[in-house]
C-alpha cells in the first residue's frame, strides 16, 4: 500500500510538472516580451509617455509574423538594453522607431 501512495504522488507531480512545462513553452515568448516592454520603459528617453512607449513597442512586435521571430527580436532588445543605463531619443528611434529597420 505505502509503495502505490508513493507511485501516485510521484504521478501526481509528473503531472504537475508537465503542465508547468506545457505553460512555459506556450507562453515563453509572451513573458520574455513583457519583460522587454517593461525594460524598455524604464530605459526610455527622459520626458517619454510610458503609454507611447507601450503602444509603439507593441506595434512593433506586431510586425513580427510569429512567436519564433518575436522571442528572437525581444531577446536581440534584451541583450541591447542591459547595456544600457537610459536610452537616448535616436537610439529609441533606432530600436523601435522605424519597423522596417531591423536594428539591434
């Protein structure tokens, strides 16, 4: 009886974990996004409404066709923010100004 107790909590938290998993995959590149939204706020021009920042941070990623090519761009914008202590307004500019330019 202790042995199949044993077996059951052991499946139990098999199950638990992989749903955690399951959770983290799908929505890996949501979270990495708001991260990098949230980074980009802090690091902002002087003077910038967190609301624009927003809205213009989330059009850009909307220009990405899927999660593969968000999650890269986001984390491209990770390793380029932590760089940095605030960003100027052409290096905003350059990040997030111009959809069409692919910049770091």
């Amino acid at each position: 009886m202790i042995f199949s107790r044993r077996l059951g909590i052991i499946g139990i938290l098999l199950a638990f974990t992989l749903v955690a998993y399951a959770v983290a995959n799908r929505y890996s590149a949501t979270i990495v996004t708001h991260v990098v939204e949230q980074a980009l706020i802090q690091k902002s021009p002087p003077g910038s409404d967190p609301t624009v920042v927003r809205q213009r941070f989330r059009a850009h990623m909307k220009t990405f066709p899927d999660d593969d090519s968000k999650l890269k761009r986001a984390l491209g914008l990770s390793q380029y923010l932590e760089k940095l202590q605030r960003l100027s307004g052409e290096q905003f500019e350059a990040l997030i100004g111009n959809e069409s330019k692919p910049t770091p």
